[in-house]
C-alpha cells in the first residue's frame, strides 16, 4: 500500500527515538524521505529545546535534520501569540527553548504587567514562581500553556512535564490556558501552515494516541500510528477508548511507515 498523503508531521520521541536511542529504521526512514523530495517536518511538544537543539540531537544519533526541519511547541506558542497581539508583553515561565522563542517572534519580556502569561517545562519552578503566574493571571494576563504533557521520561525515570506544572497554576487561579501542543491542533496547524499545504493533505506520524493521533484528528489530518513507542499491541484497544479517535493507518514498526510512505516495496 502506498499512502496518498504529500506530505508527514513526524513525533520524535516514541517514533524515532527514545532518550538518547535511536529506534531500528529512523534513520532509513528520513534519509529514504529525504532522498525522494517527500516533505515532512519534525514536531515535538518538547519546550525546552531550541529547533536547533533537537536538529543537532537528531544527527548526534545519525538522523539527518536541519533546523528548519523542526516544529518546537515554544516556537508555535511565540508566533501564536505574535499573531494575536504584535509586539506584546509576555512574562514566561520556562526554559531555554521558550525564551529564544519569544525573542524571535518579537515578544517584549515583562514581569510586571504582562499581556500573556507562557508557560513550558520549567525545571526550576518554584512557590515564587507559582506565586507570580498566579498573580499575572488573576490581575488579568491570558495564560498559554506550550504543552500539556503530565510526565516526561528521562535517563533515570519520569519526571514531572508542562502540564503538570499547569495544573498547580491553573489550581490557583481558576483559569485554563490555551494548549499549543499536542493533542491541541494549534501545533499540527502551525506546521502545515510552513509546509503550504491544505490539512488533508499532510498525515502526522506518531507513536501515542492521546496525543500524536488526537492532535491529528483535531487538526484535520491524516493520522498513522507506529507501535514503537507509547502505544503497542498489548495497548492499543485502551489507547483508542481513551482517546476516541482511531488512526487511519496502524504500522507495527518503521519498515512499515517506510513501506507505507515511501512504497519501498
């Protein structure tokens, strides 16, 4: 089968990679992409990073990717923003990723009177911190949130993610942020929009339902879904009932989505 999409938003962690381990035929994978002209772009809930960062982690594993490949949920909640208010105030709450994100889609910083209260991964936080977002957006700041991802992984097991520092702001508060990143469509949009293309021509590549897949749907794009990562076999019926949604193509591994994709065979 030869899919009919023209171009593919692909997850990174879970679908080609995990950590710091590059999954069996991701590299064949974008390289064989790469080599045919298929457009494709890499998105990632993942705030912390620049786009160049996670293009440099991609080829330290042998994935060749530039900057301008990549998809950065910061870099969707800066212009999302940039597009609402021009040149506004905005007090964030985050790493290096989302500051250099602000920066370049021409956000003042400001932590007294802020437009816009952004919020990522923030590995510092602190009861100051919490004390502050609280007092921006109670005082009338709209909060946006890069992603809401619960629990990242890590070398030495899971740590707490976005939306886990969310859930202490929005419990003080009383205000829900607007979600950039997946299973939101806002990030899936922002990459169709750099790749010129209507949404039902592009197809989103990932390995976790709740997110990869569901933002998919939201955004009105085709969705295939790898087994080689959050989602498996054994999983997969649970996934589906949690989500609601059901993707439009099931690849057990790489060679599949590299079948698929590229009608390699």
């Amino acid at each position: 089968m030869k899919s009919s999409w023209e171009a593919y938003l692909i997850d990174l962690d879970g679908t080609l990679y995990h950590g710091n381990r590059i999954i069996p035929g991701a590299e064949l994978l974008i390289n064989t992409m790469k080599d045919r002209g298929i457009p494709y772009l890499f998105v990632t809930n993942n705030s912390s990073r620049t786009q160049e960062d996670v293009a440099k982690h991609l080829e330290d594993m042998g994935i060749p990717a530039y900057e301008r490949d990549v998809c950065t949920s910061a870099v969707a909640a800066a212009e999302y923003v940039a597009e609402l208010m021009p040149g506004c105030k905005v007090a964030p709450i985050g790493e290096h990723g989302l500051l250099e994100a602000l920066k370049a889609a021409g956000l003042k910083l400001d932590l007294d009177n802020p437009d816009f209260v952004i919020q990522g991964i923030d590995r510092t936080f602190t009861y100051e911190k919490l004390t502050q977002a609280t007092r921006w957006i109670t005082g009338g700041a709209r909060y946006v949130l890069t992603n809401p991802d619960l629990l990242l992984p890590s070398h030495d097991g899971l740590m707490p993610g976005a939306g886990t520092i969310s859930a202490a702001i929005v419990a003080a508060t009383g205000v829900k942020p607007i979600v950039i990143g997946k299973p939101s469509g806002i990030l899936m949009k922002h990459a169709i929009d750099r790749l010129g293309l209507r949404h039902d021509q592009a197809a989103v590549i990932g390995d976790n339902m709740l997110t990869d897949i569901t933002a998919g749907v939201h955004a009105g794009c085709g969705t295939i879904l790898t087994l080689t990562g959050v989602t498996t076999e054994d999983n997969l019926n649970h996934f589906m009932t949690s989500s609601g949604v059901k993707p439009d193509v099931i690849c057990k591994d790489l060679s599949e989505i590299l079948d698929l994709v590229c009608g390699s065979k």
